[in-house]
C-alpha cells in the first residue's frame, strides 16, 4: 500500500465506473467526481495523519483498489466518525 499519486486517477475513475464494483455504494462515479473525492482522501492524510491508501500489486505496481481508515464529518455519532473502507477493481 502507498499513498495516493496523480497518475492513479485513471485507474481509480474506471474502477469506481464499473457498475458491479460500485454497486452497493453511492452509484458510479464520474471522472471529475473521482479526482474530487481523491483530493478529499489526500486532504484527510494532512488534516488527520491517516486515511485511505492506495493498493497496488507488488509484482506489477498495478493499481488495485484502496483500503484504510475514513474519517466521515458528515456523521451525526460524535465518536465513531472513523470507518475501515476499501474498494477493489473487479479484476482482482
């Protein structure tokens, strides 16, 4: 696992527009709606000091997914804002 780089925007915004890997989540995603939500996860690692990695296969470097820890604001729960989270392309 790594932290998140620029060129994983690719890879991230055609796994989340797979209907199948993002089906019991919010919907598909579009390009733009991926690069906002990884600037999010790049603004929690900064604001918190943890959040979501990026996956990758170690034999390839391929990304494959993220997996890690999220803080949701939006929550109402005053100490349980924090969620284990992961998403994987279905290739793998």
């Amino acid at each position: 696992m790594r932290r998140w780089k620029e060129d994983d925007l690719d890879a991230y915004a055609r796994m989340c527009a797979d209907s199948e890997v993002m089906r019991y989540l919010s919907g598909t995603m579009t390009r733009e709606q991926c690069q906002a939500q990884l600037a999010r996860f790049e603004r929690g690692w900064k604001e918190r000091g943890f959040g979501l990695w990026a996956a990758e296969d170690k034999t390839t470097g391929t990304f494959i997914g993220f997996v890690g820890l999220l803080y949701s604001d939006d929550w109402p729960e005053d100490d349980y804002k924090i969620e284990v989270g992961w998403r994987i392309d279905r290739s793998f």
